[in-house]
C-alpha cells in the first residue's frame, strides 16, 4: 500500500483511503445523484406528472446544494494540505486566509497559530544565537583589550627604566668617583693607624699608663670609624651598581635548570640571613615539578632574582620572628618554594608565613626606590630589579600577601618553544 509523503517537493501517488481520494468519490456520487435528478425531472416534466416534478425539482436543488458544499469544502481542505506541506517544507511567510466556521476553519486558525510562535521561536533563536555570538566577541574583545592593556603597561615601564636607567647610570659614575676615593683613603688611613700603632709599642717607654691607654683608645676609635666607612662605603657602591642596572639587559643566554637554580640561589639566600640575623631558623619546604627542567634565561640575572626574593623572604619571617620573641615557640619561619609548568608557562612560587606586605602597598612594591623595610635597611631596588629582568625574560611577576599572615611572590616565565 502506497503512502502519502513529501520527497523532494514532489507528490507520490494517491492511496487508497486518503481524503483525496474519498473527497474525489464523494464529488462523483454528488455528481451522479445530479444527473439523476436533472433526468428525472425531465422525464416528470414530459409525463406531466406534477408531484413527480416537485421531487425532482427538490432533489436536483439538493444535490446542486451538495455538490457546492463538497467542492467549497474540498477547496478549504486542499488549501490547509497545501498550508501544511509549505510549512514543513519551512515556508513560514505562506498563509491561506479561510472563511467559515466549521472545522476546517479551525484547523487554519491552529495552523495561523503554530505558525506563529514557530515564526517567534525562530526569532527567539536567531536572538539567543547573536546573543551568544556578540557575548563571544564581547569576551574576544576584552581579552585582546587586556592584552594591550598589559602591553601598553609593558612598553611604559620599559621606557621609564630605560630612561631611569640612563639617569641613574651618569648618576651612579659621578658618585662612584668619590666613593673610591673614601675607600682608598679610609685604606691608606687604615694603614696609617697601623703604622702609629707600631711606633706606639716601640716608643711607649716614656709614657705612663694613663696616656698610653687614652692613645690605645684613640686608635682603636679610628680604626672602628674608617671599618664602618668602609662598610657604608661598599654599601652605597652596591646601591649604584644597582641603579647602573635599571632598564638595562645583559649577560648570555645559555640553558639553565630552573629548580637547581632556585634551590641552590635560595640556600645561599637562607645562609646569608643567618649570618645576618642571630638565632634565624627557616623550615624550607620545595616542591619542584621536575618537568620544568632546562630553559634559556641569563643564569645570574635570574639567580640574582630568586636570591632577592628569598632574601626578601627571609627578612620578613625575622622580623615576625623578632615581633613574637616573647612567644617563640608559637612561630615556626617556613618557606615554600614551588615551580611547575602549566602548558606554555613556567611558574615559580616563593611563598613565606612572614609579616605580609601591607595592603596599600601592594601596587607599588615594583616601583624603584620604593620600600617597606624600616630606614637604612633597603633602598627599594631590589623588586623593581626582579621585576626588570623577569620582563626581559619576556615574563611576569606578581605579588599576593595577607598582612600579618603571607606573603607570596609568582614569577611566569614563558615555557621552553613558546
């Protein structure tokens, strides 16, 4: 048996029991009933018969009445057919406008309305599609934004320490000058006082105690004042080796490990505060994905970085230490030093259960000469050197810290091919 369907636009033959196929018999039982009556009531006519005529007058007016309604009716539901094929086939600005009120009619006005809201779900979805497609551009356009943003950043920071860099280096060679000079001199005064020392011994027969003592003393002064010349003196020529350093790249490149160079930077970090601070102990906690392995940094830049980090480290956990002296045993220093890669980066994490870094000076911490230690203990060089050179690497630094609780340094360094 032979099914109605749609292939192609084109129509398949007819079945048996379709309402084509039944309208198209009821049209010729319609049209048989018609001749039947015109026949019969020619027939009456030509009898003469009068009653007979009246019949037949009343059938023909019936079957002409039936035949209208058949076809008129016929008509609508074609036209419905042919309303729903359009719509399957898509069609939706298609409509058949029907009069009547009968069930055919009804089924046009629940077609109107399917076709309705199947027109504004199409619209609902053709919004929620641009929707999503605009939020996609919208988040598109505010990565690359960021990203220009931080580039933008990038190349204004590279120009002030360039610039920074440039002043600092006529600076720091004016400065370097007499700062030989007070080394060389406070040396030659050094010797100068070794020498009176020696003649002192040799000619100290002819003075009585109380002179040799006060002359012992005086010696003794100058040599403690020219040591701590010397000292500030080495001090102040590492600040203006470190201002000649700003905005400006150097060193080789050469294939370095990323974990043995923190370990190892961070023990000499950690031996260094001890001798610095009395009684400094430090929990070290590494944890380095041994994935990470070699890449192409400038070995003493690099390792200068992690020694300032650790170092940094190291004196905020001292001076917690110091703030709870009362109570030691309730604080343990510890640091935690951590790398892993993560898919085009390598990140390193020096994390310390120290002071913390305030809040208000979080946004500044990389800035030069700035700093949060006490007067006399740092110039405020150090980040911004560590700073200075993870861009040169073509990476970023950034801090996180809770006051009073940690504070945490992440360098990202892009991965090796990247």
């Amino acid at each position: 048996m032979a099914s109605e369907s749609t292939n192609g636009g084109r129509d398949e033959p007819i079945s048996r029991f379709s309402l084509r196929r039944k309208s198209i018999q009821m049209t010729l039982a319609l049209v048989l009933s018609l001749v039947v009556s015109v026949v019969l009531l020619v027939q009456a006519m030509a009898a003469g018969h009068g009653a007979l005529v009246a019949v037949a007058s009343v059938g023909l007016a019936l079957a002409l009445f039936a035949n209208y309604r058949n076809v008129h009716t016929g008509l609508r539901v074609v036209a419905v057919e042919v309303w729903i094929r359009k719509m399957g086939e898509g069609d939706l600005d298609y409509t058949v406008n029907l009069s009547g009120n009968d069930e055919v009619n009804r089924t046009a006005e629940a077609l109107e309305r399917l076709r309705q809201r199947s027109i504004e779900a199409l619209q609902l979805d053709l919004v929620r599609k641009l929707s999503e497609d605009l939020q996609k551009k919208n988040s598109e356009l505010e990565q690359v934004l960021a990203e220009l943003q931080q580039t933008q950043g990038q190349i204004i920071l590279r120009q002030k320490l360039v610039e920074l860099g440039e002043l600092t280096a006529g600076v720091a060679h004016e400065i370097r000058n007499p700062l030989n000079f007070m080394r060389n001199f406070s040396e030659a005064s050094e010797e100068l006082v070794g020498e009176l020392r020696e003649a002192m011994e040799q000619h100290s027969d002819g003075l009585d105690h109380g002179t040799r003592a006060l002359i012992a003393g005086i010696t003794e002064d100058l040599t403690e004042n020219l040591m701590r010349i010397r000292s500030h003196g080495d001090r102040a020529d590492r600040i203006v080796r470190d201002m000649s350093t700003i905005g400006r790249g150097g060193g080789t490149r050469q294939p370095v490990a990323i974990n043995d160079l923190l370990n190892d930077r961070a023990m000499i970090a950690f031996h260094s505060a001890q001798a610095q601070f009395e009684d400094f102990e430090v929990d070290v906690r590494s944890d380095c994905d041994p994935e990470v392995g070699e890449m192409e940094v400038v070995p003493e830049e690099m390792g200068r970085v992690f020694l300032n980090l650790v170092g940094n480290a190291c004196f905020a956990m001292d001076e917690k230490r110091r703030m709870n002296d009362q109570d030691r045993d309730s604080y343990r220093p510890t640091l935690w030093l951590r790398t892993e890669r993560t898919g085009e980066e390598i990140v390193i994490r020096i994390r310390d259960n120290g002071t913390g870094i305030p809040t208000d000076s979080m946004d500044k911490i990389f800035n030069p000469f700035y700093t949060t230690k006490p007067s006399g203990t740092g110039v405020g060089l150090g980040l911004s050197l560590c700073n200075d050179v993870v861009r040169q690497h073509g990476g970023s630094i950034a801090a996180e810290s809770e006051p009073g609780d940690f504070a945490e340094i992440t360098v990202r360094l892009p991965a090796p091919g990247h």
